[in-house]
C-alpha cells in the first residue's frame, strides 16, 4: 500500500519540519512493504491545490495521511473537503489533536480512519488489512469505518523503547534544503514526552489520554551520534548552523546530559555544530550550563509565559520564581549563550499591568531573542478550563 502523509502548514511559518510524520513514514519505508510520501505545503501556500494534485498524480497512492494539531485544524478541514471530492480517497487522521479528541476527528465528514498515539505500529497493521481486505478489527490504537459500522479499538501503549526506530529520514521533505537554509538548523528529537504539567501545554492531557510510559529517553549517545550522521549527510548540501533539538525540556535529566555531552564532544561535533534546546529555569542548574557550553550550547529557549508570577503560578502552574529567572538568565550570559524567551499574553485574569510586567521582565533578564505569544487555550487543556473559569468563553 502507498500512502501520502499531508503536513498540513498553510500558516506561512517556515519553520516547520513534523519530526511525528518523519519517523512515521521512515519507519513505513525502512520497516514494513508499504510505501509513505510526505506531501508538504510550507513553500506551496498560494497553489496548493496545483501542489497536492502533481504530488498524487505522481505518487497515485492508495489513501492520504493527515497529521492535525489543534491549531491547523482549519487546514485540516480544507485538506479533507479538496481530497474527498477532486479524488475520492480514503484519509486517515492522526496526530496530537486525534488523540486528544477522538470523538470529535473521527465525526469529520469525510474522515475514514483515526490512529491514536503513537502511529508507527498500529498504521502499518491497518494499511496490512487494508491490503487485505480485511476488517481493522482488533488494531489497537485504530478506530475506522469498516462495512457501515464504526470499529473503534482499545489504545495501543505508547512506544516504549524509541531506540528501536530507524533515524528518520529528511529526504522525505521534498523541500529539506529550504528548510536549512532558510532556517539556518537541523532538528533533533532524543525524547518523546514531559515530565512537566503546565496548564497551557497539550503534553499534559497527552500524558492522562494515552497508555503506557509517557516520558521515553533514548541512549544519550545514541542520539548524539544521529546527529552527526545526519550532519554529516546534510552540511554538504545546505549549511547547518545549529542542531536544534526539540526535547521538550532538554537537560533536566543530570547523568543523561552529562553521556550526551560527553559523547558530543568525543566525536568532535562541539568545534563544529553549536546546538540549541529548550529548558526551564528550574531544571538548569550552572554546572549544567557550563556541561552544555562545553559541548557547544549556543542558544537556549526557556519558557518565561509571564512576568507577573501570580500569573505564572496560579494561571500556569509554572512555579517557577522570578529570581530564579533572573539567576539563570545571569549564568546563562555568563558562558556566552543566547536566550531565546517564550511569553504568553492574554491568557486567564491577565490585565495591561500584568503584561507589561512580562515585557519588563524580559528587558530586565536581557534576553536577545524574546517570542510573545498570544494565548490559545488547547482542548483538553487546564488553561482551556480556567478560560471559562474565568469568565471566558472560547471559539471553536
């Protein structure tokens, strides 16, 4: 079976290379006979349409994949009505949005099948009974539409061991060498899931709606010999100025960081390929600045959402000090990293006053490249509650 696996990014951010869809459809590739395209729309926005329609005719797959963040989900609902009725296919959803509202994604018009979770397994046992004929009855982590009835199987438990999977491949982005360029960065991914429960964050109620170990690391140097593979393969073609890694809070685990960076140094990427990660305030400490910086930390992106810490505390849950904002801000510039700083404005009880303590905090700290956010409370959320909690009403 061949499957086309739409990302679907009409937005104009550039940024955006799905590191989900591109272990998902490695592994299709790398691990069973079927087949999986990734059909990409960052560079395409004024003729998509023209863009998906060479892409099939090319590929002439036998049903089409979309990945669904709750944000894109108005791409999403365009991408179904134009696949249903120009070609006539079966679409399969996934992602974190299917996961977090099954019901909901599965009740799509137009929407054949949902995977929830983790999509390497349970997709390849579906497209094995599509190739059969058979019903999908029975493939956990899969419900479908199968004889006019609605088959909707148990979870299936997350991956346990992501050390098992093939190193995704990025030739699958037809479009990879843009993507550096224009970027500057290579993405990496050593851990799937957070230990953290903030209340604006879709990790949470990821972690409460799946089965199995939420928080999964892989060997630390594994992963840090992907990334030189991976430059390696790439920096001939296109530049890499910074492998950017999307752990979602990179250092907090000390002994794992410490054999990451070791083995970063040891195969001689720290002269070579600064890095980047996301952290918090309270999970970096000055001995692991000085660990990362010797290894080529070049950038880090922490999380500040409010100056106001009432704000940060009560409406966030992020129970983080100001002043330990400050001190590692401090120990930071100190070795001579950049901060990236993530703000929110707007959320629950916010006021102007509380803003603009966000934007005075960020002045103070002197973080060189601040990021504001407009608040968007995700389903499922507790900040999605608190919305309405507070007197707010949210669009759908």
């Amino acid at each position: 079976m061949k499957i086309s696996i739409i990302s679907p990014n009409l937005s104009g951010d550039v940024s955006i290379v799905d590191m989900g869809i591109t272990y998902l459809a490695t592994y299709l590739n790398q691990r069973t006979h079927h087949r999986a395209l990734i059909i990409d729309f960052t560079y395409h926005r004024k003729d998509w349409k023209r863009h998906l329609e060479d892409s099939l005719r090319k590929y002439q797959p036998d049903l089409i994949g979309i990945t669904c963040v709750s944000m894109y989900m108005r791409y999403v609902s365009e991408f179904i009505r134009e696949v249903k009725e120009r070609y006539g296919l079966p679409i399969i959803l996934g992602g974190y949005h299917v996961t977090l509202m099954p019901e909901e994604s599965f009740a799509m018009e137009g929407v054949d099948a949902i995977c929830i979770g983790d999509g390497e397994f349970s997709l390849s046992e579906y497209l094995d009974c599509l190739e059969a004929g058979k019903s999908p009855q029975g493939i956990r982590g899969i419900w479908a539409k199968y004889g006019g009835h609605l088959v909707k199987n148990p979870q299936r438990e997350l991956i346990q061991d992501i050390d098992s999977l093939p190193l995704p491949d990025y030739d699958l982005w037809e479009e990879i060498e843009k993507f550096i360029y224009y970027n500057g960065v290579m993405y990496f991914v050593g851990n799937r899931g957070c230990p953290f429960n903030c209340t604006y964050c879709s990790e949470f109620p990821m972690k409460n709606s799946t089965s199995g170990k939420y928080l999964r690391r892989r060997d630390p140097r594994a992963y840090a010999r992907e990334v030189k593979y991976q430059w390696e393969k790439y920096n001939h073609r296109v530049k890499i100025k910074v492998a950017h890694f999307f752990d979602a809070v990179f250092p907090f685990d000390k002994e794992w960081l410490a054999e990451f960076c070791g083995e970063y140094k040891a195969i001689g990427l720290n002269k070579r390929l600064p890095f980047s990660c996301f952290t918090r305030a309270d999970t970096i400490d000055e001995e692991r600045i000085e660990l990362m910086s010797g290894a080529g930390l070049k950038i880090a992106r922490i999380g500040i959402e409010a100056g106001n810490e009432r704000i940060r505390r009560e409406i966030y849950e992020k129970n983080i000090p100001t002043d330990q904002y400050r001190k590692v801000a401090r120990l930071l510039h100190k070795y001579g990293v950049v901060i990236t700083g993530y703000n929110i404005l707007g959320g629950p009880d916010e006021t102007y006053s509380t803003m603009r303590d966000t934007f005075n905090l960020v002045k103070e700290l002197k973080i060189e490249r601040p990021i504001f956010f407009t608040y968007r409370p995700l389903p499922r959320t507790e900040g999605a509650r608190k919305v309405l909690a507070y007197g707010g009403s949210i669009d759908t």
